[in-house]
C-alpha cells in the first residue's frame, strides 16, 4: 500500500503546495496529491492550480497570521517558478 509519503514523493508538488491545495478544497493531502497531478496534466490544469492557490492565500491574508501568509507566498513564488 501507497501511504502519503510515497504519493508525495512521486509528485510534481511540494508538500507546502500541495497543502494550499488541500486546504483550499477542503479535502485530504491524498486527494489534493490526486487532484493537482491530475490538473497539472490537463489543458489549463497549471493556470487552474494557480487560482486555487491564489484563492487560498486571499483567504488566508484575512485568518491567518503575516509569518504564515508570507511563508506560503514564498511557496506559490516556487510552484510558479517550478511549474512555468
């Protein structure tokens, strides 16, 4: 069996990334891995991850503290500088 370890460590994602992700749907680190593998692969998948990732950090500026908020722009930078 597969754990989280292992998909995360197949995947185009960093942890942090796929984190925004997960948070963002609501869903599980497992299921986030799923989705953004599967929109990074698809027609606008990249830009679609994009909004997602922004959506959250739009949300986070209004609940989370500054470190945080700063943290995770630092991690949207990477997936953009990655995934481009």
């Amino acid at each position: 069996m597969l754990t989280y370890q292992d998909c995360l460590g197949m995947c185009d994602f960093s942890k942090e990334e796929i984190k925004l992700i997960a948070s963002h749907e609501h869903i599980s680190g497992m299921a986030a891995i799923g989705l953004a593998e599967n929109l990074l692969h698809r027609r606008g998948g990249r830009k679609e991850i994009e909004r997602l990732i922004q959506s959250e950090l739009e949300h986070m500026q209004r609940n989370r503290s500054s470190e945080e908020v700063e943290h995770m722009r630092h991690v949207f930078a990477h997936y953009l500088e990655f995934h481009d």
